[in-house]
C-alpha cells in the first residue's frame, strides 16, 4: 500500500526531532519534502513513528487514532487527493465546555468528527465495512483541533504524515449511542463559530461512509504491521472544511441525534 522506505534510521530520526521540536516551540519549518524529495508514504510514517516514540518517551500518552483527509471539501482546502492516519494523545484532550488556549497551536483549526470507539480488535488488509461496523462499540462527537507544523498550513503527503497528520487536540462530548441507533451516513453537523453558521455536513461525506474510514484504517494499520486494538477511539475524519479559530471564538457543533459539544479559545 504505501511505497517502500527509502531514508536511513538516522535521518528519520532527525526528522521526527525536528517536527517535534517545532511543535513544541511553536514554530513553523519547511516542509520535509525540500530537503528530502523522494521522500515516500513508507518513510513518513516511520517519522510518525518516530514521533511518536519520541513523545511517549516523555510521558505523553497515545489514546486513539485518528484519519485525516477524508472529506472531498477538505481534500479541496488542502490540495491533496488521499486519506491518511496518525495517532492522538492525552497531551491536548479537552471535555466539552472546555476552555482551549490558543497559545498552545500556531496556527490552529478545527473540524467536526463522527467518533467511535471499538468493542474488539480489527486487522488485516481487507477489512471490510461489515467487519468495521461489527467493531464498534458506541459513537460519540468530537471536534479536532488540527496545527499543522509548516509553513501557511501547506505540505505534501509525505510531510503531514511524518507531522502526524496535523494532529494537535480534540474535543470529546455529546452523548454516546449505540451503532445500531445512529446513521452514520446521515448524521447531520452545524458547527456554529461566534453565533455564526461556518459549516455544515453529514457523515456521508467521510468517504462516503464513517465505516470506508474505520476499514481505511485498519487497511493502512495492516501495511504497517499493526492492527487497531479493542478500545481504541477512532476519529473517522473531518466532515467538512476545517474551520480557523483565534482567541474569544465559541465555536458550537451541533450534530443531529449525538448532542453538542462547545469549545471557548482563549
């Protein structure tokens, strides 16, 4: 699935560092492309990796998965035409109401999600949307808080892999609800920012389906010589455009049958 890696550890090494590193200190860098052209899916998710194994080392802690790039509205914004995964942490989880501080991002975004959280194990690359929807447990919203770590929020494939899919927070609210309660294909979102409509959407623009990104993922997961565990919380995508928030914004998403969640940056 992904082209075969053609860095050498050292130097994906330095590139996890020097993503980190921007992260942390809130800055911007090139996009790794520049440096390294040839750089493939392979190798940028061994930065990922990298990344992400440079930040358990510190105490960060993974909590779920998360896929990027699933909307067409979105893969508009962006100018790329493939999905893609990366991983979410305990660093920035924030419960509906909260009180998100803006200095923690450079320059940040954010996006209505369908959420899941899985009852077993999936694995392997054939896994299909019959076995994705036999995995969940129960549904929830969710808003991400997506920063990507290069210049103007512009990169390439291989360089927002390797930044872990512009990951940066998440929002969890609303109310759980059972697979079989919820159309995820029609489940309606308002997002409201500063009273304002901003976007609206439903499930079905996730690849068409909630369920293609949760199978997309294991599929992608398989390549990788890993499998999503039982437990893992999946954020299945933006459903629209991302959205830019600064200070004083409240931002309020409405979904159709899984409550709201709201959000003041400050």
């Amino acid at each position: 699935m992904f082209e075969a890696r053609t860095l050498d550890a050292a130097t994906v090494a330095r590139l996890a560092e020097r993503v980190d590193r921007a992260a942390l200190e809130r800055h911007t860098i090139p996009v790794l492309t520049t440096e390294y052209p040839a750089m493939t899916e392979g190798d940028a998710y061994a930065v990922q990796a990298a990344l992400q194994a440079r930040m358990e080392a510190r105490g960060v802690r993974v909590t779920g998965l998360k896929m990027g790039l699933t909307s067409k509205a979105k893969m508009l914004q962006m100018g790329l035409a493939a999905s893609l995964h990366g991983f979410i942490t305990d660093h920035a989880a924030y419960g509906d109401g909260a009180e998100v501080p803006v200095a923690r991002f450079i320059h940040p975004r954010i996006e209505a999600e369908i959420a899941v959280v899985t009852k077993h194990a999936l694995r392997g690359p054939d896994c299909s949307l019959a076995e994705a929807a036999a995995a969940i447990d129960f549904v929830l919203p969710a808003v991400e808080i997506i920063d990507s770590r290069f210049e103007a929020f512009k990169f390439d494939l291989a360089s927002v892999v390797a930044d872990n899919t512009s990951a940066a927070g998440y929002v969890l609210g609303g109310r759980l609800r059972a697979a079989s309660d919820i159309d995820l294909l029609t489940e309606g979102v308002v997002m409201n920012r500063n009273g304002q409509v901003a976007e609206t959407g439903a499930g079905a623009a996730v690849l068409g389906n909630p369920l293609e990104s949760i199978a997309m993922l294991v599929r992608q997961r398989a390549a990788l010589g890993a499998e999503v565990p039982a437990g893992t919380l999946i954020l299945t995508g933006g459903i629209t455009a991302a959205v830019h928030v600064a200070a004083g914004d409240v931002v309020v998403v409405q979904y159709q049958q899984l409550g709201s969640i709201r959000i003041k940056f400050i």
